[in-house]
C-alpha cells in the first residue's frame, strides 16, 4: 500500500510534516493491517492525524515505549512503578527538574497574570506565587 510510504516520507499536517522513522507490517488479513510506527519525537495525536489523513481506518493504538522506558513482558491491564534509575532519565528527557519547575513556574504566572486581566484573580494562586517564586510574578 503506497500510504505506507507515505508514513515514512512524510504528510503535510497543521503545525508541521509528520512522518514516522519506520513502518512495519506485523500481520495482515482482509480486514485489517497491524502496524508498528516508530517515531523519534511526536507531536499531538500524530498518528491519529498521518492515518485521518491518508484515509487509514485506525482501530487501536498501543505505546510500546516512551523514550528509554519500555513497556518489556508487562501484560495487558497492569502497572508496575518506576525505579529511581527510570524516573530519573524522565527528568533528564524532560530537561532537568529545575527546568521543568522554572516551565511549571512560568505557566502558572501567565495564568494568574490572564486572570487578573480580565479582572477575576486566582488569590490562592496569588499568594502562592508570592511565597514560591515572586520573581515570576508580574505586576498586578
């Protein structure tokens, strides 16, 4: 199927080309196609967006790894919690935890300073940002 292709060539998607690094068939009978679509970074609903767009009829999705976490023997249904190895490369993944905090920081301080624009303070979140980090907090 040339759509297949296409996956790995790339499609024209709002905010960007989307195209995933390999396309594998596992198995096929008349009514359907399994694939497995690796990609190196993903946008929002990518691969719900590639196949709406080439007209493929997705069934079911299943995350077999997010970066260097893999899902391995884990059955269907079942959770297990993360080591401190692996929580770790999350954060060094996401950028460190002091970035992820300054972001956190950041979004919350555009959040309050939106509210009060509008005239409708979050004085919780005020007061919070006022304790935690008042150098994020922009005039009122």
């Amino acid at each position: 199927d040339p759509r297949l292709r296409s996956l790995v060539d790339g499609i024209a998607l709002p905010g960007g080309v989307a195209r995933a690094s390999g396309v594998q068939v596992l198995a096929r009978c008349e009514a359907c196609t399994e694939l497995v679509l690796t990609l190196r970074q993903g946008m929002n609903r990518q691969i719900r967006r590639m196949c709406d767009a080439l007209g493929l009829h997705l069934v079911q999705l299943h995350r077999k790894s997010v970066g260097s976490l893999a899902l391995d023997e884990l059955p269907l249904g079942r959770w297990r919690a993360l080591d401190d190895d692996e929580v770790e490369r999350l954060w060094t993944a996401a950028g460190g935890r002091q970035r992820v905090l300054q972001r956190w920081i950041a979004a919350l301080a555009t959040e309050a300073c939106e509210a009060r624009a509008y005239g409708r303070p979050h004085w919780r979140l005020e007061r919070w940002l006022e304790q935690h980090a008042p150098e994020a907090r922009s005039p009122a």
